[in-house]
C-alpha cells in the first residue's frame, strides 16, 4: 500500500511538472552578435513560399520555406535557401512548436542561419534569427524589427553590456544592426 501511494504521489508531481512547463519553450534570448558568431549563413532575402509537408514515416510534419537570397553578410553567396522548421498544418492535422516561425510568401526578412541535415538551413536561436524587413514608403530605406516570440518565454535577457533588455528590438535601420552584430564599425 505505502509503495503503491508513493508511485501515485510520484507520477502526480510528473504531470504537473509537466504539465506546468508545456506551455512554453524556453529560449535562451541571443544578442545579433551572438546570432551572428552561432550562424554559418546570415542573408537577406525573400519568402519565395513556404510548404507543410509529412516525413518519410508520417510522424512529424515540417516546413520549408523557400528563400531568394538578395544579399549575403555572411557564407557563401547563394541565390536561394531553403529553411527547415519543425511544426506546421497538412490537411486537418496541426503539429505546433513552442516559438515556430510563420512565413509569408512575398515577406522581406533578414535570416541568421545554421545548418540543417539534407543541404537545409534552420533560423539560429529557433525564432530568434529571423527579422521582418521593413521599408520606409518614401525613401526605400530598409528597417528591421524583431517582436518577441509569441508563445515561448525568453530566459537570460541581457544585453552585451549585461543590462536587461526589452522583450522586443526596437526598429533600426538594417545596415546598422548588420554592422553591429558582426563587430564591423
């Protein structure tokens, strides 16, 4: 009787540990410099399209997006890329991760990136290494912002200075924030 009590007490504290971390993944929260030193491939490009597709076995669905390269900052030059990310919708079937990038077909974005099997890529820091591009209307000139990751809780937020950061960079332009995270003056 004790042991069978014990085994039941155990398997509850389980679930609630469980379940109380289910919510939301945790990211270590990564400064453009350190986004930069982790990424092999850093480019600015364009979603060509994104497609939700099943493995081999029928036990995970993936995402590729498909990206134009217009500008390398760092790694090879390439025309285009694709980005492999876990999670995504096939039919009536939704498989979601914690923190998971959405892409939109004719979206501008800057993209840290590492490698993934296969000749992909994945975004470096899950969602972090991935920031919408924005343009102003009357000048071209191109601004980047990154919101925080909608449902995952960032953990050691500082910056390189080791002061707390905002949840969110602020808008600045590109070439500035390339210039800065690389170490380039």
């Amino acid at each position: 009787m004790k042991d069978a009590l014990g085994t039941v007490s155990g398997l509850l504290v389980l679930l609630f540990v469980i379940a109380s971390t289910a919510h939301a993944a945790q990211l270590v929260n990564m400064t453009p410099k350190e986004l930069a030193v982790h990424s092999d491939l850093i480019v600015r490009g364009t979603v060509a399209y994104a497609q939700c597709y099943w493995n081999d076995k029928h036990t995970k669905i993936f995402t590729k997006a498909a990206i134009t390269v217009a500008e390398t900052y760092k790694g090879n030059e390439v025309p285009s890329i694709e980005v492999l990310q876990l999670g995504g919708i096939v039919g009536n079937v939704k498989m979601t991760v914690e923190g998971a990038l959405g892409w939109k077909e004719g979206e501008e974005v800057l993209l840290f990136l590492e490698p993934y099997p296969q000749g992909a890529h994945q975004v470096t820091g899950l969602s972090q290494g991935k920031f919408a591009i924005e343009r102003d209307p009357k000048t071209g000139a191109a601004f980047i912002s990154r919101p925080a990751p909608v449902d995952a809780k960032l953990v050691q937020q500082r910056s390189a200075e080791g002061k707390s950061m905002p949840p969110s960079i602020q808008k600045m332009p590109l070439e500035r924030f390339i210039q800065d995270a690389l170490g380039v003056k």
